[in-house]
C-alpha cells in the first residue's frame, strides 16, 4: 500500500502524539528525493532499529549554493512513494516551502570548525542550510533516531555534533555507503550522468581504493594523492575538488592514518559533481 504522505506539520504531529503515547518509537530518515538503494538501505535501516518510520522529502533550497543545481534537481514523489511502499513506512513527510521557511523566518543553525573543509571550503553556506533544516526535521518529527548515510560523511559528522550541541533528544545513526556493482557510490546526482560519462564513473572510487591500499601498505600519502588525482583527471574528470586524508571523527586533517581515518573527495564529471569517501583504518 502506497505510503500516506503527509504536507502539514500539524498533521504529522497528531500522528507522531499518538504513537509517542502508546509507547512506540519514531525514526526519521531525511531525503531529498529521487530514492534510490542507498535512501532504502536508510529506510530498512530505520524500521529495524525504531517501531514508527517517517521518510521526509524536502529539497532544500537553502542548502544549494547554485541556483541551477536545485533547479535541476531530480523531483521524482510518486516514483519515490511507489519505493517506499514496498517498506510499509508510517508516514512519507513532504512539506512545501512555507512550511519549512514561512514568511518572516530568520533563524539558521550554524555548526563551526567541522564544516571548514572539504565540502565545506567549495559550498559556501551549504551546511549551515543542512544544519538549519534537519535542526527543523529533528524538531517537527520528535523522532527518537535519525538515520543518515555515511555516504555524506562530512554532514553526518555535523549532523551528530548539531544534535549533541544542542541536547537534541536524538540518535543520531551512521549507515554504510551503498555502491552499484562497479563501486561508484549511489547518487541522487548519478542520474545527470550521460551514459559515456557513466562508464568512468567508477574510475573515482577505484582511484581512492588505491591511495587506501597505499596507506595501508605505509606509502605516503602525497605520491599516493597525486597519482590519484591523475587516474581521476585521465578518466575524463574535469577537476578534482579536494582528496584528504582526515580523522574518521572531528575530520582533523591527517598526514598519515595515525589514527581512525578518512579519505574524502569530491570531483567533477561532466558537470555534475560527485563525492565518495572511505575508511583507510
Ligand atoms: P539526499 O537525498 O542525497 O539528501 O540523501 C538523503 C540521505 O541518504 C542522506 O543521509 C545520505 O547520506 C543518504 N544516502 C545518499 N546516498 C547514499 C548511499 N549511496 N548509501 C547510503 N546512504 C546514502
């Protein structure tokens, strides 16, 4: 059966009252949309761990630094209600754009030293639109758990300082990264890829397997970097934006995974750009 979809807070919150006191847990799974295995594997992830799942699906336009990326963002609800009825989620939370900012809001939400880098330095404001609307999600859906992928590693390490910051009462729960076959990490943004630019695809992540290797085996990371960021470029990459080596949890950077670590990196295919990041230790 097709999943309810709720537009109205007011609506959402009468049915999270009732589950609340009958004793029942609530999860919440934040999306923009344009479902795909990587939002499911949330959504399993979320009805496993909580006994009531809301999905929300809301594309956020403070979190765009380009006008022309949210225009053309995926918009795809009655495929993604036909997902996510397979789950037998409780409540498919879609509200508009006055609802989430109604006139007169002045309120953002701003998590520092975290948010320096990485996605960060090359989206201005990006996360302060993330910190701001999932701070709002937190709060409309009173959710017991939230769950996010690790997929966006940097903002689940935002996300989760938000929410301890703030005594949000939350958990806040990290899902691995699920890949197509080939290893190319799972996007909403993958569907803008013409099918030739597809094909190198893979090549990004291959390419960071190889400096993970590398680290693993004592190489240093630079020479590993480099060659790195040439098998990206030789595979039809226009730019590689950042590809660091950084603490697994504050993303301090690193010179060596001295300690749990990340390799983070975003690039550029074809005008659409891609992020991935793994765990070297
Ligand atoms: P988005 O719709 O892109 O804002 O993503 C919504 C949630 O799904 C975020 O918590 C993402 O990290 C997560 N997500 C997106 N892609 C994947 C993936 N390939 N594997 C796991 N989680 C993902």
């Amino acid at each position: 059966m097709t999943p309810p979809i709720i537009r109205a807070l007011s609506e959402l919150r009468d049915d999270v009252y009732a589950w609340k006191s009958a004793g029942e847990s609530v999860a919440v799974v934040p999306t923009m949309g344009a479902l795909h295995q990587g939002h499911l594997s949330l959504v399993r992830a979320a009805k496993e761990g909580c006994d009531r799942v809301i999905v929300t699906i809301f594309i956020n336009p403070k979190q765009f630094n380009n006008p022309e990326d949210y225009e053309n963002y995926p918009r795809t609800e009655e495929e993604d209600a036909r997902k996510l009825a397979a789950f037998e989620v409780d409540a498919v939370y879609v509200p508009d754009g006055a609802q989430m900012y109604p006139d007169g809001f002045a309120t953002t939400v701003s998590v520092a030293g975290i948010t320096d880098g990485l996605c960060g330095a090359h989206r201005p404001g990006h996360f302060d639109g993330v910190a701001t609307i999932v701070t709002k999600l937190f709060t409309q859906t009173m959710a017991d758990r939230a769950y996010f992928g690790e997929k966006d590693y940097q903002q689940l390490q935002v996300v989760t300082r938000l929410a301890k910051d703030l005594d949000l009462p939350i958990e806040v729960v990290g899902c691995p990264t699920i890949r197509e076959e080939d290893g190319l990490a799972m996007s909403s943004r993958n569907l803008h890829l013409s099918d030739r630019s597809r094909t190198y695809a893979p090549e990004f992540n291959a390419a960071m397997e190889e400096v993970a290797e590398g680290l693993r085996k004592g190489q240093a990371f630079d020479a590993l970097k480099a060659a790195a960021i040439a098998r990206i470029e030789r595979a039809g990459f226009t730019e590689v934006e950042y590809l660091d080596l950084r603490a697994a949890d504050t993303l301090e950077v690193l010179e060596t995974p001295s300690r749990p670590a990340r390799l983070l990196a975003a690039a550029w295919l074809a005008g659409v750009r891609l992020i991935d990041n793994i765990a070297v230790n």
